[in-house]
C-alpha cells in the first residue's frame, strides 16, 4: 500500500490542491452571500427564495464535496510514507487549522439551513467579521505547510 501511496503522491497532491481551491472558494463566498441577504433580502419573498436556493446549491453540491475531497485527498498524503513527521510541529498547526476550517464550514451550514427557514439572527457586519475566518485559517495552514516551523 505504501509503495501504491508513494508512486499516486504527485496526483494525490495535485487533487488535494484543487479540492482545497474548491472548499476555499466556497468558504469565501457564502458569508458574502449572507451579508447580501441579510441587508438587501430579508427572510421572506421570492428573492429570499432565490437566495436561499443559491447558498443551498453552494454549501451542498461544492462546498460540502470540497471538503470532504479535501479531507480525504489530505488523510492519503498523511498516509504516504516520509511526507509528514508527526515530531515537528507544522502538521500539528496545520490539523488545528483544517479542523478549524472543518468546524466553520459546519457552520457556514447550519446557517444555510436558518436562511431557508427564515430564522436568520446575525447581522450583516457579523457575516463580514466572519468572512474573515477562512482567510486567517488559511494563512495558519498554508505558513504551515510551506515554511515546515
């Protein structure tokens, strides 16, 4: 299995890389969504609707697949042999920051489903304080895995 591991690595990698630009996109892009319904929408109406379906479309058919790609793309690049030393610190900062990232996008879900149900309580500046959550996660793994601390 090792020498399957090791011979897949650059494919794995390329994978693992274009699942990460997926979820990240979409974790980009779903606040800003929430701040646009929140203060233009509202909760109710045929817009609402529209807009419940595109944040709905975007957690469901890319977001939640990007991540789980991300996840399972990453969990055989630390299974490949001589790729990650568990002595160091960096994929220990870099697991904090996915499963931070993972905890957000669990998140970024259970509002989804408020906004269809007309139960959204945050405000549009909330969502923009939020927004800035994956870009701050993402500094956190990408030093991690590049510079190797």
């Amino acid at each position: 299995m090792s020498d399957l591991l090791a011979t897949a690595y650059p494919w794995v990698k390329a994978f693992h890389i274009i699942s990460v630009i997926s979820w990240m996109a979409a974790l980009f892009y779903l606040p800003r969504l929430f701040v646009h319904h929140t203060e233009k929408v509202g909760v109710e109406g045929e817009t609402h609707a529209l807009f419940s379906m595109m944040e709905g479309k975007l957690a469901n058919v890319i977001m939640k697949p990007a991540m789980m790609a991300t996840w399972g793309f990453g969990l055989l690049l630390v299974l490949t042999p001589g790729i990650v030393s568990w002595s160091m610190i960096w994929p220990w900062t870099k697991l904090f920051g996915v499963v931070a990232m993972t905890v957000f996008h669990v998140w970024l879900s259970r509002r989804v489903k408020a906004f269809a149900k007309g139960e959204n309580h945050l405000t549009g500046r909330q969502y923009r304080m939020m927004n800035e959550v994956p870009t701050v996660l993402m500094i956190v793994i990408v030093f991690s895995v590049v510079v190797k601390f």
